[in-house]
C-alpha cells in the first residue's frame, strides 16, 4: 500500500468524527492522545502508519504507565487509539489492524460518588440566593439532567411539567418529567433570574450568550466549596438522582429511559450500590 502519513490519516479520521456529530472536546481529546502516540513513533523513526505493529503500542503503553499516567488514562488513551485504526482499517487504509492484539490495563472503576441527605441540602442552601445555580442543581438533582443537556436546553424544550432533550452526539432525544422542586426552581430563574439576550438557551451568562459546559462546571465547582462539600463532581448529581430512584422502587426501565442509558446495563450497575429497595413499581419519579 501507499505510504500514509501520520497527519494525513488523523486529518481523515477527525473529519469522520465530525460528520458523525462528535462533540469538539471528543475530538480534541481524541486528537490529543493519538498525537501521543505519533509523538512518541516519530522519535523512534516510525511516520508511516502501515509500518505500525502491535509492539509499537505496546511500547507506547508501557512508556506511559513508566511516566506515571494511571491505568485508567492509559485504558482512555488505547480506547481512542483503537477507535482510530479501527476506522482505518474500515476504510481501507490500512490492511492490518496494529492494536487489536493490544489489551486494555486492568482496574478498577471508582464507585459513583452519592450525595447524602445533609450534602445535597447544604448545596441547596449554598445556592439559595442564586436562581440559575439553583435550577441547574434541581434539574440534576432531580431530572437527571447531564452537563451537556442543561447548556443545550433551549427555552422551546420547556413545557409545563417535562422539558425535551434534544438528541446530541450518539443520545437520542427523550423526554424528561420534572417534579415539583425542579419545576418551580427553573420557574423561578426564567421569571427573575435569566439575563435578557438573543440566546434562545434556558441558561445564559450575563450578557445572554449561551453558558457553556464548562462555565456550568465551574459555577457548580464554586457552590461545592461554599457548602464545603469535599470530592465532590457535577456528574454526582446525577449518580444521586438515579440511585434514589431506583432506592425508591422505580422501574429500572423507566430510571433508564428518563435518564437517557442507551443500555439499561449502565443503569443496573447502579444497583450495587443500594443497600435496600422497596418493592413498589409506581412509576412516579421519587423526589430528594
């Protein structure tokens, strides 16, 4: 086969990822840990990709693991590795593919962080002057809403007692019901907490534009430290609501459907993590 560049073939693969609908921090990441590895080929003399092999990788494992990167971030980087010439091979571009004989690191996943009763009061409390932190909290607390979803809300998707998420990235659009608390919180930021703008957004900055997933992060991060909650990251917001739910005896089916688990798998190693279940199927939505 022709020679094929290392720039060449991450410019083909970047451009598939973005007619996929691939998010640009997926892509950035993607990009960020394949470079490592054309980083670290081209200082052993290696520019073409069909000259890659599995000892290669594994080289390129073992350097990162002697650089102290944990075995979790190793397993990430391989991931995105194994996607990309994956797709090359796919593709024709290359005959054999070099890192399916390359195995993942073993470990461990780190439970998911549940918020106990007194933290998740204290938060609220932290954020009692605040509409907007208030209502970005009561749709993940109690929604189940993810990062991404609550910068992409658009004020046409909220409705009197659900709001609808549209499809992104490889979720599909579902609807999502809103219980009291998150329903009245996001009633209180669009009456007298939302900033005036073009942004047709529910959740803006200041000066209307959209508030994106990071500044969402940030915002939260801040309310963390004011609650003096340690260890504490957004998305255990949403560990909470889902472990609660299904605390609380709603279906399985249904917690995974609301929360948008394209394989109910996901939701059930939920399961572990409950000590207790009541045996109701009512399929109200528990409120925290």
């Amino acid at each position: 086969m022709t020679e094929l560049s290392f720039n060449s073939s991450l410019n083909t693969f970047t451009q598939a990822l973005t007619q996929k609908g691939k998010s640009t921090n997926t892509i950035v990441a993607y990009k960020g840990d394949i470079n490592q590895l054309f980083a670290f080929l081209s200082a052993k003399g290696i520019s073409d990709i069909n000259t890659i092999n599995p000892n290669h990788i594994n080289d390129f494992k073992e350097d990162l693991a002697k650089n102290e990167y944990t075995a979790k971030s190793i397993s990430r980087k391989l991931n995105s590795i194994k996607n990309f010439f994956s797709f090359l091979k796919n593709e024709g571009l290359i005959e054999i593919d070099p890192s399916i004989e390359v195995k993942h690191p073993k470990y461990e996943n780190d439970a998911p962080k549940i918020l106990k009763p007194i933290e998740y009061r204290s938060l609220r409390d932290a954020c009692r002057n605040d509409t907007r932190a208030t209502a970005i909290v009561e749709l993940m607390l109690q929604a189940g809403l993810r990062i991404k979803e609550i910068e992409n809300l658009k004020m046409d998707d909220v409705k009197d007692n659900d709001i609808f998420i549209e499809s992104y990235e490889s979720h599909p659009a579902r609807t999502v019901p809103l219980n009291n608390s998150a329903k009245l919180a996001l009633q209180k930021y669009l009456t007298e907490g939302r900033y005036p703008g073009r942004s047709k957004n529910v959740f803006v900055t200041k000066t209307g534009k959209t508030l994106l997933a990071r500044n969402i992060r940030s915002l939260l991060n801040r309310f963390f430290n004011k609650a003096d909650l340690k260890q504490i990251k957004v998305n255990d917001l949403r560990n909470t609501f889902i472990v609660f739910q299904l605390k609380s005896g709603v279906p399985i089916d249904v917690v995974s459907q609301v929360v948008g688990h394209k394989r109910i798998s996901t939701t059930e190693k939920y399961l572990e993590l409950i000590e207790s279940k009541e045996e109701s199927r009512g399929i109200k939505l528990k409120e925290l």
